[in-house]
C-alpha cells in the first residue's frame, strides 16, 4: 500500500485538468490548484522532500493561497502551518503579518505562530515569547506549542516563566504539554 501522501498527490493530479502552460503564470495557477486539492485531500501536510522537491514554485502557491480570503478558512489554515517548511524572509514576512493583524481570523494567527516556531525555531524566540504573554488565550497556546521547537536551553526558561504566570487552565496545560515534550525529545 502506498503512503498516503503519495495517494494524495495522484489525486491532485488526476483532479487538476493537465495543461501545458505557456507562461509562468499559468504554471503557477497549476501549481497552485495542485497543492490546493493536496492540502483538501490530506489530513496532514506531505513530507519535507515533497516540499523542497517544489521549490520556490510550492512557496508561492502557498503563500498565495495563505493569504487569499476567498479561499476556504481549512485550506489558508494548512497552507500557513506549510510554510514552516519554507524559512525564508518570504515566509517570515507572511507569517508576522498575519500574526499582527487583528483583523486576520483566530485560528490562521494560531497556525501561523504556530508555523513560525516550526520553521524558525531559534530565530522566532522573540515573537513567540511576545504571544505567549499576550491577552488571548488561544494566542498563548500556541505560543506554547510554537516553543516545542526550539531548543530546550531557550524554551525551558521562557515555558518556566510563563507557566509561573499564568492562571488559565487550558493555557497551563498546553505550556506543561510543551515542556513535556521538549524533555522527552532529549
């Protein structure tokens, strides 16, 4: 039996109408559809070769389809939490604006912060410290999962301090998740 991933990818292709593009804007709308009808088929995302097999072509597919708002909330949501496998400014720059507007939708700012840790780790520090801090609760969580990223020398400290703080059960129980799994990463 095939992997998944892979069963999803021929579906993408047998989905999207093949055409031979003559621009690059029409490959890029291919592309685009492809990994739109990946990101609709797959639970979770394909693998790390699948991604960097696309190159810059599979980032802006993504990034376009992140940040279109006639695209449906499940698809922006996985296309953000994809572009943790792009850290690149690009990428960076994608997803800070969506973590600093509040007019962007709860759940991509969670997805977002959420890739930001995965993609950046050491590098996101700053920002993920700022949000799990931050007024909202589901902002923290996932600051709290952000930090799972990063090395357990700088996140322990900032994860310690927060849970100290913190009066949120649900918050608590997501910075205590954090700080288990980073333990047993080791």
């Amino acid at each position: 039996m095939p992997p998944t991933w892979l069963l999803a990818c021929l579906v993408a292709l047998v989905v999207t109408p093949l055409v031979f593009p003559r621009d690059a804007a029409a490959d890029e709308r291919t592309m685009r559809e492809r990994i739109r009808a990946i990101l609709m088929v797959r639970k979770h995302a394909p693998p790390p070769k699948f991604w960097k097999r696309l190159g810059h072509t599979g980032q802006d597919a993504l990034v376009n389809l992140a940040t279109d708002i006639k695209q449906k909330l499940m698809i922006r949501v996985r296309a953000y939490g994809c572009l943790a496998y792009y850290p690149n400014v690009r990428s960076r720059r994608v997803l800070l604006a969506a973590l600093n507007n509040p007019e962007v939708k709860m759940v991509l700012r969670q997805a977002a912060l959420r890739a930001l840790g995965a993609g950046f780790r050491l590098e996101a520090v700053h920002e993920l410290t700022r949000f799990i801090y931050d007024r909202s609760p589901d902002l923290r969580i996932s600051a709290a999962e952000g930090l799972y990223f990063v090395p357990l020398h700088v996140a322990r400290r900032i994860l310690v301090t927060a849970l100290e703080n913190e009066k949120e059960l649900q918050v608590r129980e997501a910075i205590m998740a954090s700080l288990n799994r980073q333990t047993r990463k080791r």
